[in-house]
C-alpha cells in the first residue's frame, strides 16, 4: 500500500510542475497540488490506524 500512495504523490507532484510550467495548464497545477495533499493524507491516516492495530 505504501508503494502505491508513493508512486501517486510523484504522480501528482509531476503534474502539478507541468501545470505550473505551462501558464495555460493552471487547472492541472491546482489539480495536482490537491490530489498530492489527499493522498498524503491519506497515506498518513492509514499508516496510524495501522500502526494502532498493531499496538
């Protein structure tokens, strides 16, 4: 699982940098930034609630 949310917070940060270099592509950076924030978040809940189970 762990794996997963790190190849989509590259993902996101990659499209994020292409929104912000290509000044039409706007929407995609704000995209980006949003969906890189929700994953890691995400990642970070679900990491503690694993963590508790195991305790």
């Amino acid at each position: 699982m762990l794996t997963v949310i790190v190849i989509l917070l590259v993902v996101w940060a990659i499209l994020a940098v292409v929104g912000f270099a290509i000044q039409g592509l706007l929407w995609l950076a704000i995209i980006g930034i949003i969906l890189f924030v929700g994953t890691l978040i995400f990642g970070i809940v679900r990491r503690n609630a694993n963590r508790k189970k195991s305790v």
